[in-house]
C-alpha cells in the first residue's frame, strides 16, 4: 500500500448509506469488514513506522545525554498526517478493493 498516494479524507465524512452496505445489502456486515480491514492496515502502518525509527534509533545507556534525532521527528509527523485506517479502509471498500469472501454459503 502505497500511503503517500492514497487521497482518503484525514478529517471524518459521512458517507452514504446505501453505498456503504450496496454489495453486502447488510451494513453491520459491510461495517465488520471495513473494521477488519481497518485493522490489517493499523498493522501494515505501525510495523512500517517502527522499522524506519528503528533505522534512526540511538542506543544510550545515560540518561543525561537526550537527542533529538531530526530524522526520527519528520517521520513521526508524516505518519501523524496520515489519513487514519478506518479512513483508508472505507475508501478502499467504496472503491471495491477489499475481497470478501463468505465461508458460511461455501459450506452450504
């Protein structure tokens, strides 16, 4: 997922109703995928934050010496300015880029 790229909104929308639940014709369903996927991309973000601050990180064992590593603030605040990933994930959805696929009518 490429985050620099996505145009989801960084402030909350309210979103159409019917369109939100038009491929499931169930929103407590279309809502569980979207969190679900919100999830996953929570996931993807915060392994991809946590490697490059680890890339900058300085290991000290004083106290004393505290440096503010320039490197490590810009990142922190680019992906504070990222959109949030429920955002993400229900743009994603409205889009029809989520793949869902229902166990209980294959058993059947």
């Amino acid at each position: 997922m490429d985050l620099k790229k996505t145009n989801a909104p960084v402030n909350t929308i309210t979103y159409d109703r019917n369109k939100v639940d038009q491929s499931t014709e169930n929103i407590y369903e279309s809502i569980s995928i979207i969190a679900r996927r919100a999830e996953q991309i929570n996931t993807e973000i915060k392994k991809e934050l946590i490697d490059k601050l680890e890339e900058f990180a300085t290991y000290n064992d004083s106290l004393e010496e505290i440096f503010e590593n320039k490197e490590q603030i810009e990142v922190s605040k680019f992906y504070e300015k990222l959109p949030k990933p429920h955002a993400l994930a229900v743009q994603e959805w409205l889009a029809d880029k989520i793949y869902v696929r229902n166990t209980e009518e294959e058993n059947q």
